[in-house]
C-alpha cells in the first residue's frame, strides 16, 4: 500500500506504549494494530486528531506516502489478503 504508518516511530520518540497510546485515544488495542501494522484501509480524522494530540505531532509524522513497487510479489499477495477492516471511532 502507498501509505506508510509511522505510528511506531512516534511511540518510541514519546516512550509511550501501544496500550497507553491506545486508551488515551479511545480506541482500542487491537484497532490500534491494524493502523499501526499498515492494515487499516481507512482512518477516521477524528482517531488521527486524537492521534496527533496525544502523540503531540503532525499528521504527516504518522503518515507518509510511498509508490508501490510494481514488482514486488510481496505487495500484491498482501493487497488480496487485506483486511476491509475500518479502524478508529471517536475518542471518548
């Protein structure tokens, strides 16, 4: 997928760990993976505001755009097994 999440990097800049990250957003652990591991199909803005408060960033910090290598077997055995989950909700 074209779009890179960042989110381990701003994690470990802010010695913070996925969980605390994750209850301080309103979301939970487990949606937090899926967006973390590049999974996640869509995000709401919302979850990425409450992201980007909590982590005290940008969004470009946790996202960034990367072209796909069309030669790359690896990308297009992950791009039919991916998941539609949509991840995020509003904070709490």
């Amino acid at each position: 997928m074209p779009i890179a999440v960042d989110i381990d990097v701003m994690l470990a800049k802010r010695k913070m760990s996925v969980g605390e990250l994750a209850d301080r957003v309103g979301i939970t652990p487990a949606n937090l993976a899926v967006l973390k591991n590049g999974r996640a199909k869509a995000v709401r803005f919302t979850t990425l505001a409450a992201l980007c408060e909590v982590l005290e960033c940008q969004p470009g910090d946790l996202l960034r755009w990367e072209p796909d290598d069309p030669w790359d077997p690896d990308e297009a055995a992950h791009e039919s097994g991916a998941s539609d989950v949509p991840v995020g909700s509003p904070p709490r």
